[in-house]
C-alpha cells in the first residue's frame, strides 16, 4: 500500500469520502437521467423514439463512470 503523508487511517477515511462523493455524483446523474425520461416519455407526439434515444444516453453516462 502507498504510504500517503495522513498515515493509514487518515489515507483510509480519505479514500471513503472519495468514494462516498463519486456515489453522491452518480446518484444525481441516475436522478437526473429518470427526470429527463419521465420528461420524454409524458411526450407522446414522437412516440418511442425519442425514448430509445434517451435509453442509450443512459447507458453511456453509466459506462463513462464505470471507466474512469
């Protein structure tokens, strides 16, 4: 393991608090991705289109955090 200047546990609560504020940040992506799709779906006039297009928006906002 790295030595990091905080020591162990300091580097330990470190690494949680980053972890905590990445699930925080994924968590608004989720709820802004659900708000957009309720949005999209309460716009019948284009039929299922727009919601395959705004399905496969989704999935690359969840790809691009799975690969940082």
């Amino acid at each position: 393991m790295n030595k990091s200047p905080l020591g162990q546990e300091g580097h330990f609560s470190y690494q949680l608090s980053v972890i905590s504020y990445q699930l925080s940040v994924v968590k608004k992506l989720r709820l802004n991705n659900e708000h957009t799709i309720k949005i999209w779906q309460s716009r019948k006039n284009n039929g299922s289109t727009e919601v395959k297009s705004q399905k496969s928006k989704v999935k690359s906002n969840k790809s691009f955090f799975y690969n940082q």
